[in-house]
C-alpha cells in the first residue's frame, strides 16, 4: 500500500470504500500536462527564490518531462489510493528523486495546484474550441457562394414570412458562432489569473515570487487574494456557459436541418455519411446525427447548473466540493468539441433542395410585407397598408391565387394609390430584390456582409 502524502497525523489505514469514494484520478489524469507544467514553473521559481538549488531544479524538470512522457503514454499505472493526478506525478517524482522530489511542494498546495492546472486546462480549450467555431463559420461563408443565387422563405412563428437569400441564413449563423467567439475571448481575462503560491488558502511565509510562476505560465495576472482564488470557480462556471450557449445555438441549427430534411420541407439533402437507416423501415434515412447534436446541447446546458450547484453555499476558502467541477466542465467541453466538429462537416456537405424550394416559393404571400411596404412608399399609413394587404391576402386566398396574379382593377379597387408598377414588387424574387436595409436579406446587403466575413476569417476575395 503507498504511504499517503498526508498520512503523518493518521494512526488508520483509509478504508478502501474512502479511496474509491474520494478518488479523482479516474477522470482527473486529463489534467497531467497542465499540472507538469504547473510544477516545472513552480520549481524554476523556488530555484530563483533559493528554495531549491538549481541544481535541484534541473532534476526536478527533467525527472517531470520523463513523468508527462510516461503518463502520455499510458505507461504511468494510475493507482486510486493515489487519489488525484497531483498525488501521481509527485509520488512518481519522489520515487525518482527521493529528497530532492519531496521539496517541490514548498510553497504550494493542491488547492492552488488544482486551479492552476484547470485554468492551463480551460485557456487550451477556449483556444480550440475557437478553431473549431471558426472552422465552422468558415464553412458557413464558403456554402454562401454555392448557394449564391438561392431563395428560401424566412420563417416566424415556423409560418412563412418574408424570403430572404439563403446566404443571409447562413450568415446569421456566423454572427451567433461570431458572438460566442467573443464570449469566450471576453471569459479568457478571468480564466487567465495565477492562483499558484495561494497555497492552501492563506498564502505562505516562504519568500515565493508569485508573479515569476504567472509570467513562466504565461498568466496575465497574478490573483489578488488567495482565500477568494482558492475557493473560486466562476472561471469554469462562466466556461460552461459560454459552451452552453454554443450548444443553444447548434440545436437551433440542428432542429431547423431536421425540419428542412424532412419529406414535408424537402428543402435539404444531407449526406449519406452524415444520416443513418432505421433497422426496421427500409426506406428510412434518419438524420441522427443533427438530432445528437441537438439532444446533446442538453449537457452543457445541465453543466452549468450543476457546477452553480456546486459552488452555491460554499464557505470558503477550498472544500473537496469542487473536485465534482471537473466532470461538469470536461463533459460540458468533450460534447461541444465533438458537437462542432461534425456540425462544420454537415454544413460543408449538405446541399439545397433547389428544385424542390423553388417549386413552392410563391406559396405563403412571401411578398405581402414588400406590397405593404409599397403603399406606405406612396403615402399610405402603414397601419391602413397593412389592413389593405390583409384584404388582399384574403381575396387572392378565395380565388386561389397569388398577389401577384391579381389584374391591376383589383388591386386598385384595394387601394387607388396602386400604380401599375406594383408588378416589379410582387413575386417571391421581386420581394428579395427589394430588400436594401443595413443587414437584411437581400442581395446587396448581403453580399457586403459575405465580403465583411470572408475577410474577417481570412478567406481572401471571392473569385
Ligand atoms: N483532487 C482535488 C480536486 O480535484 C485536488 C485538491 C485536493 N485538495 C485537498 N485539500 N484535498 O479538487
């Protein structure tokens, strides 16, 4: 049985029902290259401050690679008695250094140690998960020229509404993806501050240089107080909603290509790598796939509440509470990771239904805003256009036919400020056309938005 880094007081073995219990390597060896480098900067630190020799400090960052080498390769047992992966690299270290390893934790505690490495852990993750997004909006900007000259109906209340160009869809999507990004680059100020050297909460009477571990960490800042970094956790908690959101935003896209996809829309066909088949119905093509990512935003968007939770009436400083944050956070950061991963591959590979969208588009008076619109153009109140058009809709609903299909009589019997060049307005493509405001849908707004993106993620000019 390992002798307990703690055990000195002790006069009873821990039962092995405790070790299971309060063991935390089963999820924490994720941590392992953060906490090496966590303890090689503490270790040129305690060298500089002369608490260690240098040549010390050279064993101990050699003997460490060695350990993070070991553990990458899976060839470091990992042991529950040995409770968490701080306990693993140092027991391992001591085995190797004897003495020499039993003075790395000078000036240091686990708590200060494990919020180190979960901010070294978090930064990596927001650095990732900001390819990935960027990944994605890229394939959004890139599907935008495909679909350059596509119309599909803008939906509230999922009735037709107005048309827009497919593009404006698409770009709608990277400025949610855009806003996220901006989150978690906002996030990364408060996750980027060093707790190391807040030891166990009170700081410590040993001569340590706080802000030598923060700049070798390449940490912003150093944390103020260490009974509030020792016992803080809102830098994960603000992580998980940042994912959370992200995870909002995907099931809205995914329920929306769920919808598409279906025979009733039929405005979308998604690739054969991305759908699955049904083991009963023969004919089926699922797309499970976006009904996963959909379904899994349920994760993070729990894992905020659990890590609030969590935190919620803690006293402080530390409590072994806040080993529980880290399967909130990891699951939370595994599930948007691979969530965005796919999603950038689906949106690459699908395409529009174009035939199929283009044969229903004057359904749903999709133009009736755009007439409306005309009317107040030639001094109508808008409220007396609305309920003008409504009239309209209404008639063309008892004939069977569309705005446009009305002889100009009608229309004018309808309001006599109708002039027979409502005709270059009505239609589904003639409504787009029309559309000229600062951030709509159509042509040439959106156009300068796509030129605005494309330059923004770095994708040259479109040829
Ligand atoms: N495994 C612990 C955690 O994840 C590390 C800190 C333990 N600190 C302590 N005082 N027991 O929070």
């Amino acid at each position: 049985m390992a002798a307990k880094a703690w055990g000195g007081r002790f006069a009873q073995a821990t039962d092995p029902r405790v070790e299971t219990f309060t063991e935390s390597i089963s999820f924490d060896a994720r941590l392992a290259k953060f906490d090496i480098q966590g303890s090689q900067a503490h270790a040129r630190m305690l060298a500089h401050v002369g608490l260690i020799s240098d040549d010390e400090r050279d064993q101990i960052i050699a003997a460490l690679d060695d350990i993070g080498r070991e553990i990458a390769d899976g060839k470091l047992p990992l042991r529950t008695e040995l409770e968490d992966i701080h306990m693993h690299v140092e027991s391992a270290l001591i085995e190797r250094l004897g003495d020499v390893g039993r003075k790395l934790h000078t000036g240091r505690s686990r708590n200060d140690q494990v919020s180190t490495d979960l901010r070294l852990y978090v930064r990596d993750a927001i650095a990732q998960i900001d390819g990935l997004l960027t990944d994605l909006q890229t394939a959004f900007v890139l599907r935008c020229e495909r679909d350059a000259d596509v119309i599909i109906p803008g939906y509230t209340h999922l009735q037709r509404a107005q048309p827009v160009l497919a593009a404006h869809y698409w770009l709608a999507y990277c400025e949610k993806f855009q806003r996220d990004r901006d989150r978690l680059a906002d996030c990364l100020g408060r996750v980027n501050v060093s707790p190391l050297g807040a030891a166990a909460l009170a700081g410590t009477s040993l001569p340590i240089d706080r802000q030598m571990t923060a700049d070798l960490l390449g940490f912003s800042a150093v944390a103020g107080n260490s009974l509030d970094v020792s016992s803080d956790r809102d830098f994960l908690v603000e992580f998980t909603f940042c994912l959370s959101l992200i995870a909002a935003h995907l099931s809205t896209w995914a329920e929306e290509w769920i919808i598409w996809f279906s025979t009733e829309f039929g405005f979308l066909k998604l690739p054969d790598a991305y759908t699955t088949g049904s083991s009963i119905m023969p004919q089926k093509r699922n797309p499970d796939v976006l009904e996963l990512i959909r379904g899994k935003s349920a994760r993070p968007i729990a894992a905020v509440q659990q890590l609030l939770v969590l935190i919620k009436g803690l006293p402080m400083a530390y409590n072994r509470d806040l080993q529980e944050d880290k399967l909130a956070a990891f699951d939370a950061h595994d599930t948007i990771a691979a969530c965005l991963e796919l999603a950038a591959a689906i949106v690459d590979g699908a395409e529009l239904q174009r035939e199929a969208i283009a044969a229903r588009l004057e359904e749903g008076f999709l133009d009736a805003t755009t007439l409306m619109e005309y009317l107040i153009k030639q001094g109508v109140p808008m409220r007396t256009g609305h309920e003008t058009v409504g009239k309209l809709v209404s008639l063309c609903e008892s004939k069977q036919c569309r705005l446009s299909d009305l002889p100009l009589e009608e229309l004018q019997a309808a309001c006599d400020k109708i002039g027979d060049d409502v005709y270059a307005i009505l239609g589904t493509k003639n409504a787009v056309a029309a559309l000229g405001s600062f951030g709509s849908g159509g042509a040439e707004p959106v156009a300068e938005r796509m030129r605005e993106w494309r330059e923004r993620l770095g994708l040259g000019d479109h040829k």
